[in-house]
C-alpha cells in the first residue's frame, strides 16, 4: 500500500510538471506497466483530480482544471522559495497582500512534513520583511488588467498624471510591469497613437471594458530593458551619459536600477545613462556615486558642475574668498 501510495504522488507531480505525458512516457518514468498507469489513473479520478484522456496514437493523460487541488509536492528549494516569497510579499504594494501572505503561509505549514516544515520555520523566524510606506493597488484591479491583457481587451480608466491632471485613457493594456514597490500598466494609448506607461494605483477602470484589439508588435523585445530606459532617461528633459571609472557591478551597487542604466565597457570603466528634469539633481547624484567619471552629454552638466563645484568651494573655504 505504501508503494502504490508513493507512486500516485509521483505520478501526481509528473501531471503537474508537464502539459501532457503519453502512457508509455508515464510508465517508463514510474517503471510500471501501461496497464498500472490507466490504474492509477482511475484511482486518481477517485479521489477527484481531474485527468483528462488525450486521444491518438499510444493515447495520454493530462491534468485539467478543478475544484480540488493536487497535494502541495516541494522539494526542499521550491518550499523555501515559497517561503521566501510570501514573507517579502507583506512588504509589498498590494492592498491586504501583508494578511494574504500569512494565511498562505499557515496552510503552507499543514502540508509540508515535518522536514521541510521545520526548514521552513526556521527562515521565517529569521527573516524580517521591512515595509515602505507607498500606495498599495487593489488586487481585483491588477486582476482586472491582467485579464485584459490575456484576452487583448482595451481597458478606458480616469488617470490622474504626477502633476495632478485628470484625463480618460482608451489604452490597448500588453504587460503589467512591476519594481520598487509600484505597478505599472504598459500599453498603447489610441487617442495618441504611442506606446504609454501608467501607474496603477493613479488608475480608475471603467465599466464596461472596451472591444478587443488585435496585438501590435511590441516596440522591444527586452521589454524591462525599454521601460528602464523610459522611467531613467528618455521622459526627462535632462539624459547624461557619463563614462564612469568602476566596474559595471561596482557601480550598479550605487545605481538603483530606477534611477540609471549601467553598461559595462571593460572591466573597468562603463557607460552610465541617467536622466533628470534638475541639472542640480543630475550633478548632485553622479558626484555622490563616489566614482571619477567623464561627462558626454548634456553640455549644460558640465558647464552646471562647474557652477557647482563653485559653490562648494565658496562653502568649504569661507575665509578665502572674504581675504581675497
């Protein structure tokens, strides 16, 4: 009994692992017959997972959609995954995701053994998730977005910009994009005929949705590395491009992705890539990185640092300047 018990959970997890298996896949893999597969098969229906037959030569077995959910099958890195992912989730910016988390993580506790239960225990008393203070999205409105973009429905929401104006978008929704505590909805919006990234916790649906879309090509395909290149340069009045003296990965260490593009050029030196709508800002951050750096472009940063630079001086030398 406890053989055939073993091998209904493997033949579980290999449902789970792949979209369909054929019946002499699955024997070869548990080392049994065909005719012991299309048993246990049976006996799995029994307790109500749903398998559904695939017809054709050799036929096969899939797992399909249902009430009951197989048994929760971790292996020691999957169930610290797990783990660590619903414990740095209640820091995050989802509405009641903190409370969510918790009760996930109580019933993942049930269904672990005893092994990797204590394992489990053991990094959740040692971790410590440090929340930031932020605007939280609901989560039925991520939902919502997610749906449309599976379904390539186009969404009309009130969005309100970071200066406060209030406008209705007609957007054809393509990826939710997520970093640094925000959600963002990245789409093309109809009435400007341009690709457009919006935060979600700015947006407001509005029902009904809209008619579908038939997908354009995306402008990128790197897509993290195009929105990166929006949020840190290309929507700012000021883009530098510096050489810095370090490292790519010694000064990435200093360069929030939010804030700049880092591309190495030798194991020494790289190209750094930030924008900013302050020349103060913009002089401020690249002298505080703590690296020498040669500044390309804009020309107003140079000719600002030297303005800068002034201005310290006057202030670290104040006894100077009065005897001169």
């Amino acid at each position: 009994m406890l053989e055939t018990s073993a091998r209904l959970l493997r033949l579980l997890t290999l449902l789970q692992a792949h979209r369909d298996w054929s019946g002499t896949e699955l024997a070869e893999r548990l080392g049994v017959s065909p005719r012991t597969v299309r048993r246990d098969v049976d006996k799995l229906r029994v307790l109500g997972y749903p398998i559904n037959a695939i017809g054709g030569v050799g036929g096969g077995y899939q797992l399909g959609p249902g009430a009951s959910m197989p048994p929760l099958l971790l292996d020691n890195e999957e169930a610290v995954a797990v783990a660590v992912g619903l414990r740095t989730a209640a820091g995050g910016a989802v509405a009641g995701i903190a409370e969510t988390s918790v009760r996930a993580l109580a019933k993942l506790d049930q269904l672990l053994p005893a092994r990797l239960r204590h394992q489990v225990n053991t990094l959740s008393s040692a971790l410590v998730t440090m929340p930031t203070a932020g605007p939280t999205v609901d989560p039925s409105t991520l939902t919502v977005i997610a749906s449309a973009v599976r379904d390539h429905g186009r969404l009309r929401f009130d969005y309100v910009s970071s200066d406060g104006s209030e406008t209705v978008r007609d957007v054809e929704p393509y990826r939710l994009i997520t970093g640094v505590r925000r959600w963002y909805l990245f789409g093309w919006d109809t009435a400007r005929s341009d690709w457009r990234t919006f935060r979600v916790d700015r947006l407001s649906l509005r029902s009904p949705l809209g008619p579908r879309f038939t997908p354009r090509p995306l402008p990128s395909e790197d897509l993290a590395g195009y929105f990166a290149r929006d949020m840190t340069t290309d929507r700012h009045r000021y883009q530098a491009v510096l050489t810095m003296y370090g490292s790519a990965r010694e000064v990435a260490e200093e360069v929030p992705p939010t804030l700049g593009i880092v591309e190495p050029l030798d194991e020494n030196t790289c190209t750094l890539r930030i924008g900013s709508d302050s020349l103060d800002h913009l002089a401020v951050w690249v002298a505080a990185f703590g690296f020498e750096f040669d500044v390309h472009e804009p020309p107003e940063l140079l000719e600002h640092l030297r303005t800068l630079t002034a201005r310290l001086q006057r202030a670290a030398w104040p006894q100077a300047d009065s005897q001169a």
